[in-house]
C-alpha cells in the first residue's frame, strides 16, 4: 500500500514570492528583477533564489517588502528610465484597451 501527502515544514511571514515572469537572468546566469523605485525610476536588483513555489520564485535576497517589481512590459523599460507604476491586473482599467466583454443584450 502507497499513501501520498502533504507535509508542511515551515511557515516563512517574512518570504517574498515573485512572479517568475518578473525574474530574468543575466548571460552569466545570474538573476535580477527590474523594481520601481519611490521616485518612479526604474532599477535593476541583483537577486538570491530559493526555489520555485507553484509559478513565482521565492526570493532569499535583494528585495525589500514594498519593492514593486516589474512583471508586465519588461520589453518597452530599461533602468534608469522614469515610469508610473500601476498595480498587476489593474494595467486594462487604466488604458482602456481590454474590456470585460458585456453580458448578452448589454452593451459597455
């Protein structure tokens, strides 16, 4: 007989997960993340890695609680450029390109 399970082995409040979207890595191999600073320019963050937990990484060093980390239009940003920055999921609302479609027989 076989038996699977779960076993918790400890609870970290202090962990910081990061999308592993928002993690790059440079040619040597190393990772970073790229944050918006206080001032809205961004900043590229040398960081330590644990492991992968579900879809983000769990960060060991080189990120602060409140670091907002860059996990959408990495493309368009280099550091030192000057952004606003607008919380994950929230990006459609204020540009007005995607919609929530309308119920049958209502319109936006």
């Amino acid at each position: 007989m076989f038996i699977r399970t779960v076993i918790q082995e400890g609870f970290n409040k202090q962990a910081i997960l990061v999308p592993q979207q928002g993690v790059f890595r440079d040619p040597k191999g190393n990772p970073f993340t790229l944050v918006v600073a206080r001032n809205g320019k961004i900043e590229q963050k040398p960081l330590t890695l644990d492991r992968a937990i579900g879809d983000a990484w769990l960060v060991t060093s080189g990120l602060a609680p409140g670091d907002r980390v860059i996990v959408e239009g990495t493309l368009k940003v280099k550091p030192g450029m000057i952004v606003k920055a607008v919380p994950f999921g929230q990006a459609s609302q204020h540009d007005g390109r995607a919609k929530t479609p309308a119920p049958p027989g209502k319109t936006n």
